[in-house]
C-alpha cells in the first residue's frame, strides 16, 4: 500500500510543490491538505494518512499545536498517524518545541526532494529522522548537560577506512553529500557510498544515526572542531 501524506502549508504554492514532489514517488500519495491547525486536525481525524507534513508557522493555530492535537488524539486512539514537521526558520527553540509535541521529524523546506521523500518514508514507517545540521546544533547545546557514563566494556575496534571516518566527521557537522564532495574532492556517488559502507559497518539504520554515533563516539564533540566556510557546490 502506498503512503498516505496529507499536506498542511498556509501557502498554496507550496502545497502544490510539495504534492509534485511527493506524488513523483510511486509508493507515496497525497490524500489531501490543509492550510491551517485547524483544518489540520480534522483532517487527519478524517482521513488517517500515514504521514502530516506540517508546516510550523501558520495564520491561526500553529503547527506546533496542530502536531499536539493530532499527535495526542492519535496516540488515544490507536492510529498510526505521525507528524513531520516542516520550516524554513532553522531555529533550535523550534525543533525542540514541536518534537515535545508530538512530531516523529524536523526537516527544512529547502530540503533536497530526495530527503523529503525519503524522510517521509522514515516517519511513516515510525521512526525519527531529523535534519543533520539541526540535529548537530541539538546535540552541540544538550550533550554537556546529559551525565557522564562509564562504558561497561571497551569499545570494539573502529571497523572504519580514514576516508569513511572523515565523511563521518562531516556528515556530524551537518554537511551535505554534494558540500563534503567539493571539500574532499569526490564525486557525489563516492561520498553516497561511503555513507552506505559507514551505515553498514557500524550497523546503522540512516544519517540521524550516524550523526548521533559520532557524537557518541567522540569522533565529534559538542562545541569543538567546527568547519570553516562550507564549500558552495
């Protein structure tokens, strides 16, 4: 069965984009939209899509209030329906806010088509995803206050190549595959399958993952070894 998206946005235009871009994947169909909280909710009520792709800031109720309803009566009833929040405000205040609500993503509109309609195969199939860069500066700002743990055991050997570790490091940092190409100068398909070796050596599912290992790990630590200007591609 396909996907069920049901689009909410205050602004048709961009509605209309992302329907052209959601309803290009054969597995994935929008079932209708919204352009308002309100409207929101009773349709997701209504219609039981897989997937509500929300917009935050909206005219009336918001998204983030939206996401607390549907996602609260949802939860109530039993239905599989999950949220993916959507802005263009880059803001951390907001990612924060909207995941308390409910929401299962955080992506930005000027995400690539192929992340978002990979993201909403994530959400849909009940796990999280959220955009590299934001999920960097979340983990830059909430990683020292987390306590300090002792590892039961010591770590395995680092099973990757010093080419797959730095595509890590910047993957960590929030870089695109196309900016961590001009930087180690790659074709794109390169870093696409270093990402794809990283992902099954270290036995993880996406890039949120990956981007948590490194943290994890301490290939990459809050605060420290920030990139210089990112490369334009």
């Amino acid at each position: 069965m396909p996907v069920s998206v049901l689009l909410v946005d205050d602004q048709p235009l961009v509605r209309a984009g992302f329907r052209l871009i959601l309803e290009s994947a054969p597995h994935l169909s929008v079932v209708g939209e919204a352009s308002d909280g309100d409207q929101a909710v009773h349709a997701a009520r209504s219609l039981l899509p897989d997937v509500v792709l929300m917009d935050l800031r909206m005219n009336g109720t918001d998204g983030v209030e939206a996401t607390r309803r549907i996602t609260a009566w949802a939860r109530e009833g039993g239905h599989r329906v999950h949220v993916l929040a959507l802005t263009t405000f880059d803001l951390d205040e907001y990612v924060v806010e909207v995941l308390r609500a409910g929401a299962t993503g955080f992506l930005l509109k000027d995400a690539p088509p192929t992340e978002l309609v990979a993201a909403v195969e994530v959400v849909a199939d009940g796990a999280a995803v959220i955009a590299p860069g934001v999920l960097r500066r979340l983990l830059d700002r909430y990683a020292p206050l987390l306590p300090a743990q002792t590892p039961a055991a010591p770590a395995p050997p680092d099973p990757l190549t010093d080419r797959e570790r730095e595509v890590l490091r910047l993957i960590a940092r929030g870089w695109s595959n196309t900016e961590i190409a001009g930087h180690l100068v790659l074709g794109e398909t390169t870093v696409k399958s270093h990402l794809g070796h990283i992902l099954a050596k270290l036995g993880l599912r996406d890039r949120v993952q990956a981007v948590v290992h490194a943290y994890e790990t301490g290939l990459v630590r809050p605060g420290e070894d920030r990139p210089g200007p990112r490369p334009h591609p």
